[in-house]
C-alpha cells in the first residue's frame, strides 16, 4: 500500500508543475541572465566577448546620475510609509464601520484610480500639472489671478514632490483595500466586549484592533516597499525622468542607460542591483514575519 505522500505526489506535480514552468522560464532564468549580462561589456548583438567582471558594478556605484536616483527611490520609500500608509489606515478606520452609510462609494472612490494603467495615470496627471491649460493652472487663476502657475514637471526642484503626489494618489486606494479587508476579519465580539469592560475607543483602537491588524499592516508595507524601487511607468510617462535626471528613479536609469544606449551589460548591472536590493528586503521581511508568528 501506498502511503499518502507518494500518493499526493504525482497530483502535486501535475498542479504545481505549469505554474514552475513558467516561473522558471520568466523569473529565474531572466534573473541568471542579468546576471551574466553584468560582467560582459556588450551591446545586445553578436556574442559576448569583452568579459569586464566587476568593472560595471563599478561604474555603477561611481555614477552621481545612479546615487541621485537610488536617493529618488529611497523618498519614494519614506513618504509610502509615512504618509500614504498611515492615511490609508485612517481612512479604512472610519470606512469599516458599519454605521457609515456610504463606505461602499468611498471605498469605489479611493480605489479607482488604482484601476487605471501606469501609462494612462502618468499621461493624465501631466495634463493636470501643465503650466498653460491644466487643472493647476485653473486652480492658480481662480485662487491668484494673474499668478502664472510654476511648471512642477519641468522644475528640477518640484517634479520629485509631483510625482509621490501622484504615486499617493493612485497606491492609496490599493492599500486602503488591504486594510479593510483585516479590519473585517478581526471578530466584532472581541471589540465589544472591551467596550463592556469599560475600554474607550483609543484604548480598543491601541490594544486591539491595531495588533490583530499587524500583520496586514506588514503585508501592505512590503507591498509598498518592493513597488517603490520597482517605480518606472508613472515615471516614464510623466517626463522619462526629467528635467537633468531629478525625477530619475533606478528602472529609469536602466532603460536609459542600458537599453536605450545598448549597454546591456551596464543594464544587467543594473537591473542586479535593483534585485538584489528587493531580495535582502523580502529576506529580512520573511524572518521578521515568521519571527512574530512564533511570538
């Protein structure tokens, strides 16, 4: 007689085994690709002769254009987690609660802009912010007439704080959903009966409801941390970047500097740094997670 393992075997390979397939083809072997990419000094055509080693890894880290748009992606980083985050928490707050008769339209609200593509976001919000016929310059004639309003997208100074507006703007309501989703499954009966015992609504809020919520917290906050330095389309469609590189963030400046140039091998330097940065995170993330749990 079989026993359950050898029976479970076959069928766990029939279900798994697409799904591996296409990982390894899709994920891991374009990784190791990168991988070999970096050493050579290669241009996408004919063999790979000019073996450089570690050479692009040094040019990389003595690039300014590369320091200045890790330092984008890692602002990215900070304003997700300190301010869309928590808006996100106190918004979901008040739209799980029953008593609010229009949770359901709001939460529509917030959410859409998530449905939209990264392109389309990028493409609407330069619109918005154009210094001649946007909602920015409407706004700057009905609030100060006369004023002409400044080119946030065309400022080395402003288009960093332009783009996190928008990145806020269209992540929100994604996170928001996240929330909602562990507030709803954190029982009622453990709430109410804190309330019986005499708890006020910051001490439920504090005791309660914020430790069961942790662990959705935590998911949001990976979720926010990997797509920051993964940050390229709302980027590329609100200016490429520019002006003098100030909105750059890491894919930016390896589609520039590795595709459209044809330095493959700088581009795989590149694209291993950016994921080795988001391997050393999920690492970290996987045994701060599985440590609580033990807790």
């Amino acid at each position: 007689m079989r026993s359950p393992s050898t029976v479970r075997l076959p069928i766990l390979v029939l279900l798994l085994g697409p799904a591996l397939i296409l990982f390894t083809a899709f994920v891991v072997v374009p990784v190791f690709q990168a991988a070999v990419f970096s050493l050579y000094r290669w241009n996408g055509l004919g063999p790979m002769v000019d073996f450089k080693g570690w050479n692009n890894f040094v040019l990389l880290f003595n690039n300014p254009v590369f320091a200045k748009a890790l330092g984008n992606n890692l602002i990215v980083v900070v304003v997700s987690l300190i301010i869309e985050l928590p808006l996100a928490l106190v918004v979901s707050l008040v739209l799980a609660k029953s008593e609010f008769k229009l949770a359901v339209l709001f939460r529509t609200f917030f959410f859409l802009p998530y449905v939209l593509s990264e392109v389309i976001t990028g493409v609407l919000w330069q619109f918005i912010y154009h210094p001649q016929f946007g909602l920015v310059k409407a706004t700057y004639e009905a609030v100060l007439p006369g004023v002409q309003p400044p080119a946030l997208l065309g400022t080395p100074d402003t288009v960093l704080g332009a783009i996190l507006v928008v990145v806020i703007w269209k992540y929100f309501g994604f996170h928001m959903s996240i929330l909602i989703a562990g507030l709803q499954d954190i029982p009622a009966e453990v709430q109410e009966a804190a309330r019986i015992d005499g708890a006020s609504d910051g001490q439920t809020l504090r005791s309660i409801v914020l430790p069961l919520l942790k662990p959705t917290i935590l998911i949001s906050v990976f979720f926010s941390v990997v797509g920051s330095f993964q940050l390229f389309d709302v980027v590329w469609a609100m200016g490429k970047g520019d002006p003098v590189n100030a909105g750059e963030t890491m894919v930016t400046f390896l589609y520039k500097f590795g595709i459209q140039r044809l330095n493959i091998g700088f581009g795989g330097a590149v694209a291993v740094t950016i994921f080795a940065i988001c391997l050393v995170f999920s690492l970290v993330y996987s045994w701060y997670t599985a440590r609580e749990e033990r807790k």
